[in-house]
C-alpha cells in the first residue's frame, strides 16, 4: 500500500560564523534538484537539556569529550527537539563540510520512511563496519538499503523520523560520548542503524569544525581506572549479546 508523501526539513548544521564553509556547501549545492534546505546554527555549548560530567566521559569513553564535541552533541539534540515540537515527519540532516547527491536525495525525502519502519537511516560514515544488506535498488538502481552491525562514526549525514528523536532526546540527555557514539549503539537504545550505500553524501577533505583534540592521547586517572575497564567490557559484552541473539554476526 503506497504511503503518503512526508513532511520533510532539510536542514545543514554549520556554525553561524563558519562563512566560507557556507559559501562552499550553498554553491555545490547550487539548484540541489529544486530541494529547499536551510543552514542551522550549530551550538558551542552544553544543551540546557543535557547533563556533562567529565568523570563520566572517561568512564563511558576513555576521555573526557571536547568543547567541539559537546557543541556537536548539543547541536544534533536541539535539531531532533525542533522535531518533536515541530510539525514535519522526518529531517534530513547534513553538516555543512559535505557534498551531496541531490537528485539522488530528492527521491530519498518524498519515502516514508517512518511508515516503512526506517527511523534513523545515515547517508555516510567514516569507518568501515560490518552489514546487512536489506533492500536493493533503494530509491534508485545500484543502491543498497543495509543494516550497520557495529560502530561507524560520523554526523555528517542523516534521516530521522520523529520516531527516532523521541528516542534519542529521551535517551542521550545524559553525555558521555560523542554524539555519533551514543546513535551507533542500537543495541542499547533499540534504534536500527541503518545506511544507503553506495553513499550518497561524501565528506569533504578538510579539517573537521570539531578539532583535532579527540585524537590525542589521554592518560586515564588512577581512581577511574578499574570503573574504565569494567565499563569498557560491559560496552563490548553488551555488543557481542545482542548481536549474536540477532544472529547479526558470524559465529
């Protein structure tokens, strides 16, 4: 039975003084196959919604989460709230460091997604991850509708329904991880990781608006030590359980 065609927000997350970036992604996108998208103004602090305890972070992650990182964090949840409150099905989002396949997307918004139990559907990732291949011929030929198995990383770009927000608002108020973290684990908020491939949106090469700072070598404090490496093999236990009930992983 065909479904209605939904309401759909595209919206491209980028900082309000990030003005070349903003040149850069409006003239790549040029007509964007008669699309209407808006920028959205990134944020550069803790969400007034959200939690942050350093401690916290290098427990849950083994750092704690940068400046850039909280802002990311903040940005998506307020993004998934304007949702909720808001009077569309779905969003599309995309940063603004990203080069999209537009006619490719003009196809992709006017699905149902929701309808079709497709709530949270990435459009790129950085790391390479085990999947499943689901659907062929997703929205246009030679394209895959799969199930991401493991951890993929990246916010570069994605649908999601209000299904999917009201999860994650409900879910992540609490920060201990990166953003893309805490929407990669399914196996403890339930949502299915799912991704078109090949991708249509790619990530530019240039130095990410988050900085460098994650990537440095952090030296965990004795005291947290022991609740690191539990909390480190609780993560991978928790993995490996729900994967293997789902017979998602090879035995």
């Amino acid at each position: 039975m065909a479904h209605a065609e939904p309401r759909t927000r595209i919206l491209v997350v980028s900082l309000r003084s990030a003005e070349a970036r903003r040149r850069a992604f409006a003239e790549a996108a040029g007509s964007a196959a008669g699309l209407e998208w808006s920028f959205f103004d990134a944020s550069e602090s803790l969400h007034p919604a959200l939690s942050y305890d350093e401690e916290d972070a290098v427990v849950a992650k083994g750092r704690p989460l940068t400046k850039g990182e909280i802002g990311c964090y903040s940005s998506h949840y307020e993004a998934w709230r304007q949702l909720l409150e808001g009077d569309h099905d779905q969003y599309l989002v995309l940063e603004d460091d990203v080069i999209a396949d537009w006619d490719y997307l003009a196809a992709f918004v006017r699905m149902n997604h929701e309808a079709a139990g497709r709530d949270y559907i990435r459009l790129y990732y950085k790391k390479p991850a085990p999947v499943r291949v689901l659907e062929r011929d997703f929205g246009s030929r030679t394209r895959w509708l799969t199930r991401v198995i493991g951890y993929a990383f990246g916010t570069q770009a994605y649908l999601i329904t209000r299904g999917a927000a009201r999860v994650f608002t409900e879910r992540f108020r609490r920060v201990r991880r990166p953003i893309d973290d805490e929407m990669d684990r399914w196996w403890v908020h339930g949502v299915s990781n799912l991704a078109v491939f090949p991708f249509p949106v790619m990530e530019r090469a240039q130095e990410s608006g988050i900085g460098l700072g994650r990537f440095e070598a952090f030296d965990v404090p004795a005291r947290l030590k022991l609740r690191r490496t539990i909390a480190h093999q609780r993560e991978r236990a928790g993995y490996h359980l729900f994967a293997r009930a789902r017979s998602l992983l090879a035995p």
